[in-house]
C-alpha cells in the first residue's frame, strides 16, 4: 500500500493529501512494459569457429530464404524482428546449422568447419597460430579426410613426407624427420609432440605416440626445422595432434566394432552433445590382440573428455586422457630365424615373459594428461 503524504496549508486551513508518489509508480510500470517489449525483439550475438573458438567473420543468419544479418570481423551479429524464433547460420567455409534464438541474451553460434572446403591453411601449433607460407620450416598437415579409426597415430604421421616410422610391435616404434632421431636405439627422442597443448614428451626427451587414439582426432600437423626451437629442445621438429572440438548436432552417439587376424578387436565408444554455448565429448576406446609373434599380446584402453563452454568474452576448456596399456615385448631376433621362423621371440625375452606396463589417472607421471585453461577473445 503507498502511503500518503498529507499536510496543513497555513492560508486556508484546508486538508491535504498528496498522491504523487502513486502517481510516479503508475506512470513508470507502462514505461516499463513499454521498453520490455521494444527489447523482445532484439537478437544479437557472437559466431565463433568450434574448432580454435576464433570470431567467424561473415556468417549469414537466416529466416525462411530472408538475410536478416551477417557476421562482422569480431564475429558479433544483432537484429530487429520480433517474429523469429528460430534461424539458419550458414557460411562457405562452415557447415550450415539451425539454431533457436532466446532474445536478450547474447546468442553463441559454434560452427563447425566443413573439411571439404578448400582454404588457405593456417598452422595452429600453440607456439605458431600463422599461415603455413611463414613457417620458418618444412610443414605438413595430414586433415581428417586421411584419417581413419583403423590407424594408430605412427600410421598418420608416416603420411608426411621427410617422416620415417620403424615400428616392431603395436607398442614399440621410433619416430624419425629428416633423419633426426635415427641414432635412438628403441625410442623417439630430439622430437617433441602435443596432443593440443599437452606435451607428449617426457622430461628427459622421450615422446611416446604410438599409444594415441586417433579418432577424436581432426588434424595433425608436422614442422620440421628450426620452428621447433619455440617449443625447447627438439631438433628433429614437432608434431601436435588437435582433438576435434567441435560438434555438430545437439547429441550423437557413435559406436565401432572391427575385427581382425590374430584375435584382434578394437571396440570404440564416441558420444557428444552440444547445448547452445557448451560442447562436452568422451570416448573409450579397447583394443586388443594376441600378435603374429610370440610372447606379443597387446591390450590397451584409452579414454578421453572434453569440455568447451563459451561465456561472454571468455572460453573454458579441459581436456583429460587417460592411457593404460599392457603389452608384451617379442624384441629383435637374428637374420636365421628371421628367415625360418619369424613368429618366434628373443629367447631372452621369450624366457622372463618381457612386458610394458602402465595405468595411468590424473596426477600420474606418464601419459595422463589434464588440461584447465580460460582462454580471452574480443567481442
């Protein structure tokens, strides 16, 4: 209840009430109503790449066959019209996505790129982000279309020319650019890999790859040369294996099952889900096999999350991998037996049952990696 104001006037003896502040409330609620629904009709908001979360300038927002806006440099879109609810975002070099609109809060568009577009190619090596042309180095990209669930990273970056993989078992390999790194007897070493923006290698300058699995994976990029330099000690180059953040629909669920000789099966789990401005996906992954040669059973379990959620100038991302392998080692055998009988195993290591094992969880020392970074961007 408003309370009145009363008061005395000296002149005439008379009574009375002011009603002002009941008059103010009353006019200020049609006011109100007034600049509520002006607003309602007011869409504005952000269109960013899904992959390096970066402004995609020139995307075109679309009703029923009608432009209604389109993307500046910064990636920010607004307009007018109190009857669209839902719009189509397309862009050449993205793939097109329907999108519901809420008005007055800033809408966040995540488009994913479209692989079969041909662009000019840009290196995103965390240290680099520049276009391949200045690159003070050899560089090779190796895009998904070149990737399939059936190879193991050793086999992707063996696509890149002046890349020598000598490989042994599933679990043995030794990773050589331009002949840097040959001189290592069993491992990779003077070659330095990121899985994103996690190192791969150790702190004594062992890199293990051959234990990935690649089919979260959207592209791989090889520098070769003295751009290495950026990242320490690693004169052969560097090799980064970006996971795909990304996700086109709402939610999909993807399963793989193969089957191959000497009892080998691979069995993958992939699920997404995109909800406006936050991306969540994880994978499991179990592979198994008894081997061609003795005393090489391979079995390894790989598991995978990742969150990306946008909120006004900023994006949140983590990112956890988890590794855990056990496999036996058959080792090197003599040119005779090479010959007549192959599938045997070093004596030596066919007699104490030679192994590689490791479990590895967040905090461990090895091949279980997390990653927290709030990353900025201007509107």
């Amino acid at each position: 209840m408003v309370p009145l104001t009363s008061y005395i006037s000296k002149s005439d003896n008379l009574l009375f009430f002011s009603f002002r502040p009941l008059i103010s409330k009353i006019i200020s609620i049609p006011l109100l109503l007034l600049f509520a629904f002006s607003s309602f009709g007011q869409f504005h908001g952000h269109c960013l790449d899904a992959q390096t979360g970066k402004p995609v300038k020139d995307a075109q927002i679309v009703s029923e066959g009608k432009r209604l806006a389109k993307s500046n440099t910064s990636g920010h879109f607004s307009f007018d019209d109190s009857s669209v609810r839902t719009v189509i975002v397309k862009h050449p070099d993205y793939k097109t996505m329907q999108e519901n609109l809420i008005p007055g809060e800033q809408n966040i568009f995540l488009l994913t790129p479209d692989s079969r577009q041909i662009d000019e190619v840009t290196v995103s090596a965390p240290l680099l982000n520049t276009l391949s042309k200045k690159v003070p180095g050899g560089f090779s990209l190796i895009s998904s279309d070149s990737l399939q669930p059936n190879l193991s990273a050793i086999d992707v970056i063996e696509q890149s020319p002046g890349v020598v993989m000598q490989k042994g078992a599933l679990n043995t390999g030794r990773v050589m650019i331009r002949g840097i790194g040959s001189r290592s007897p069993y491992a990779t070493t003077r070659i330095r890999a990121y899985l994103d923006e996690i190192p791969l290698t150790s702190g004594d300058g062992h890199t293990t790859v051959e234990d990935l699995e690649m089919y979260n994976t959207v592209r791989t990029e090889i520098v070769r040369g003295p751009a290495s330099a950026l990242y320490g000690s690693g004169l052969g180059g560097i090799i980064v294996f970006h996971p795909d953040h990304s996700q086109a629909s709402p939610l999909a669920l993807d399963a793989l099952t193969q089957y191959g000789p000497f009892d080998q099966k691979k069995i993958l789990l992939n699920g997404g889900s995109r909800q406006k401005r936050t991306i969540i996906k994880s994978n499991a992954a179990y592979t198994q096999t008894t081997g061609f040669r003795e005393n090489n059973d391979y079995l390894r379990w790989n598991g995978q999350f990742m969150l990306r959620h946008h909120f006004g100038n900023h994006a949140l991302f983590f990112l956890a991998n988890y590794i855990h392998l056990n496999a036996q080692i058959p080792s090197s055998i003599d040119e005779e037996t090479f010959h007549n009988s192959p599938q045997k195993a070093a004596e030596n290591w066919q007699e104490i049952k030679g192994f590689e094992k490791y479990d590895n969880y967040p905090g461990a020392p090895r091949n279980a990696w997390v990653r927290l970074i709030i990353k900025f961007r201007d509107k």
